[in-house]
C-alpha cells in the first residue's frame, strides 16, 4: 500500500482514477509481477501482487514516480505525491492469501463509503464476482480456494472476520512486515535474526473448506485428528492439510488420519465425530 503525503488525496477524480488503472495494468508485462487484488481510496491504494522475480522495488517505483509526475502535470501541482517509501507485507502461506484480498476488497466498507464490497467501482471485487476480469489481473488462484465459485467468494468477503483476517489486520496496525502461519515465522525469523522477518517464500495452496476446518477449535488431539480426516474425506491432500493445520510434515498427518479412521471403523463415536466436522461450522 502506499498514502498520499501528509494523507493528502492521491485522486482528485476518476480521470486519475483511470490513469492510474492503465499505469497498473502496464506492471505485469513491465516487471513480471502477478496482480491478484487492488483498491483505489481517495489518499491510498492497496494492490496485491506476486513477485516471482523479485523486483518489487522497481515495479512500485515505477508505478509511483510515473503516476506521480502526470498527477502533479494535470492538477498543476508541485511537491512529492506520496509519503516516502510504499509500504509492504509479505505473504508467507497461502492460507493468508484469501484474507488480504478480502481486506483489501473491503476496504471501502471500512472506510464508510459504500454498504458492500460489490457496490465500489474501483476495486478488483466486481472482476472477481462479475467474471468480467481485466487480463492484467489474475483471479484464479484466489478462487481455487472456492473451486471457482465466484458466489462463495462474494459470500467471504462479505462475512465477518475469520481468525487468519484477524491476524492480517493486527499485521497492519502493529507494521509487521510479514504475515503467515506461527509455524513459518518461527523459521523466517530463526533464519534471519528477525522478529518479523524481511522475507518469504511462495506457500502452498490451501482449499478454503480445508482453512475453516483448521480454524475451528480443537480441544484434544482426538478432535484435531478427526477435523483433519475430515479433510481428507473431502479431498484435501495431506500436505494441504499440514499447512491447513500448521503440521511440520505430510506424513504426520498421514499417520494420525489413517489411526483415527481405524479407530473411527470400530467406534461408532469416532466415525459420528468425523462425520460431525464435515458439516458447516455455526456461526
């Protein structure tokens, strides 16, 4: 994200509203970066992308200087745009990735300027519910998380905060610079001396039915084998369900799936508890 100095508004109407859309849509063929979310507020934007190059830097300095410089050409303005450097943060596992394009999505709704995501025109939210996508915006890996249900996908948004969005928002009050599951900062920051470490790397893919699984509570392991076989029943594969339930290894979770369906097999309770967790949670 990056604000305006002195929160100063970095759009004075839509025609730079515009301008700056066609300037962000020129990113992916200039730097080779993915673009899976934006929102355009009056004194700040949020975009959010996927470097697998690197070059982030360059790719945000040469959206800010451009934009920048047209903006103060056509309102006769002079000074800096934007206050100092954009601010970023990284996206460790995949889990997280729905819930930031669901802050940034509601990001209007927060701000009291529209009663809905799907009501703000200048959001990625209408391409993804609609299906009417700019080819610069990649929506597809955000949906595989609804098996492409663009319906499901509104409905999240529109939802109230899970327990991964509440983390993403405490990321951004407290500038952290990265978000993730406790298991991957633990390793980023053992390898960089960091509390909050200044790096990632690109996490796995993690069905959303799989995410509200692991965030439901699990008093005992018993319980926590049974959300996980679960899971399994409905497809998941084991390493989706060890970064689902921030399990170190596949194979673990292999082997306490494959004991509690023996144990489910002879005991009538087991196989109702299973069969408990596949449906939806209340509330």
């Amino acid at each position: 994200m990056h604000r305006g100095s002195r929160h100063q508004r970095i759009f004075e109407d839509d025609g730079d509203r515009r301008e700056f859309l066609a300037r962000l849509a020129e990113m992916p063929s200039r730097h080779g970066i993915r673009l899976h979310a934006y929102a355009l507020m009056s004194n700040h934007y949020h975009v959010l992308v996927e470097c697998p190059d690197g070059g982030i830097s360059n790719a945000m300095k040469d959206l800010n200087s451009g934009y920048a410089q047209w903006f103060n050409w056509r309102h006769s303005y002079d000074g800096h745009l934007f206050r100092g450097r954009f601010r970023s943060i990284l996206i460790g596992d995949d889990s997280y990735l729905v819930e930031v394009a669901r802050y940034i999505h509601r990001n209007s709704v927060q701000a009291g300027t529209v009663a809905r995501p799907v009501e703000d025109p200048w959001s990625s939210h209408l391409s993804y519910v609609t299906g009417s996508t700019r080819r610069w915006l990649h929506t597809d890996r955000v949906l595989s998380y609804f098996a492409g249900d663009r319906q499901r996908f509104a409905a999240f948004v529109d939802a109230r905060d899970s327990i991964k969005a509440r983390a993403v928002l405490e990321a951004i009050d407290s500038r952290r610079v990265a978000v993730g599951s406790r298991s991957f900062l633990t390793r980023l920051a053992g390898a960089t001396g960091h509390a909050h470490p200044p790096s990632c790397t690109t996490g796995r893919l993690i069905p959303f039915d799989v995410m509200n699984l692991a965030e439901r509570p699990a008093s005992n392991a018993r319980t926590k084998a049974a959300l996980m076989a679960a899971a399994r029943r409905q497809g998941a594969s084991y390493r989706a369900i060890a970064d689902a339930f921030e399990v170190s290894q596949a194979s673990t979770v292999r082997s306490s799936v494959c004991r509690i369906e023996r144990r489910a097999k002879a005991d009538p309770a087991v196989e109702q508890e299973i069969a408990e967790a596949t449906r939806p949670s209340e509330g």
